[in-house]
C-alpha cells in the first residue's frame, strides 16, 4: 500500500471513529463517512469489506492508542499520585469510543475486549508494584485492592457525572477536585 492510500485509509477511519462516536454503530452510515473523506463507494470498499470490518479497525486502533496513553502516564518518572491523580483525569475526561461498546446495542458487532482491558490492568499493576519496591506505599498493601479501589472510583465518577442531577450531587466539584481527593484517600489507606 502506497502512502496516499495509507493517508486515505487512516482518513476513513479518523472520520468512521467520529461518526461511531457521534451516532453509534447503529446510526453511522458508509456512504456519509466516505463523502466526507471525499471517497466514493469503490475506494471505501477497497480499505473495508462491510461497516463491521471498519468498525472492528477503528476499535482496534483505538486500543493501541489508548493503551499507549496510559503507558506514557505510568511510566512517566513521577510519584505514583501524580500518576493516579493523571489516570483519574484521563480516564474520567476521555471520551473513548472504547467507553460506548457494549453498551449501543442493536446490531453492534461483537468486539473481544479482554486483551485491551488486560493490558490497561497490566501496566497500572505494574506501576503500583513498582510504586511498593520504591517506598511510595506500604509493603503490604493489596494490589488487587488497591486496583479495584481505583477502577472503582473511577467508574463511579464517570456514571456520576453523566447523570442529569449530576452538578446538585457534585456540588460544582471539578475533575481535578476529585482526582486529588481520590489521591488523599489512597495515600492514608495505602501510603507509607
């Protein structure tokens, strides 16, 4: 392949990941995607069979994307609240496409899912880990709990805010707000 083709086919999908974004598996339609990468039927079909095939690439992508993101906060040479404090942010701000699978319904294809969840578990793992051998937190301190803790807070924070009453039960609190509060309550409970 070609560079403009390889230009084009990443044109597609940038286009199709904010088209799914927008409207869903269900309502995101081929034929709008390629007139607005300025494409017809032909060359769109040559880069991808079907809208599950599409679909199945953008999600794919945004794996690698995302799982490089939270690799650069982990491995970033900080104490690991700055690290969590940026985790809460990220995951809490970013409006994923990964985030919407599941949960679109009719007609969406399946997308395995394990492999990218593993391997976000993996590199927060890793980093709390290497968080207890430094003398950032208590020897014995759970790392599966101090894991769930984390996935925990972040999960409801995300549910939370998406809801209508979401400004009366925050009370105006910022993102930031919470992520630290987050990192005052896991430093007394896992902190040295």
């Amino acid at each position: 392949m070609g560079n403009a083709e390889k230009q084009t086919k990443q044109k597609i999908m940038e286009i199709a990941k904010e088209h799914f974004s927008r409207y869903g598996y269900a309502g995101t339609n081929l034929e709008a995607i390629g007139k607005e990468a300025g494409v017809t039927r032909g060359p769109l079909y040559y880069y991808f069979k079907n809208k599950k095939e599409l679909y199945a690439a953008v999600i794919e992508q945004e794996k690698i994307r995302v799982v490089d993101q939270y690799k650069q906060i982990f491995e970033q040479p900080c104490s690991i609240y700055e690290k969590l404090e940026k985790d809460i942010l990220y995951c809490s701000s970013s409006q994923s496409l990964l985030r919407q699978i599941g949960v679109g319904g009719q007609g969406e294809p399946e997308i395995p899912m394990q492999d990218y969840s593993q391997k976000v578990y993996q590199i927060k793992e890793e980093a709390l880990k290497r968080a207890v051998d430094k003398g950032e937190l208590r020897t014995d301190a759970k790392i599966e709990e101090m894991l769930q803790f984390l996935y925990i807070f972040v999960y409801g924070m995300t549910e939370l805010r998406k809801t209508e009453n979401s400004e009366l039960v925050l009370k105006q609190r910022t993102l930031m707000q919470d992520a630290q509060m987050f990192v005052e309550i896991f430093s007394v409970r896992y902190g040295v």
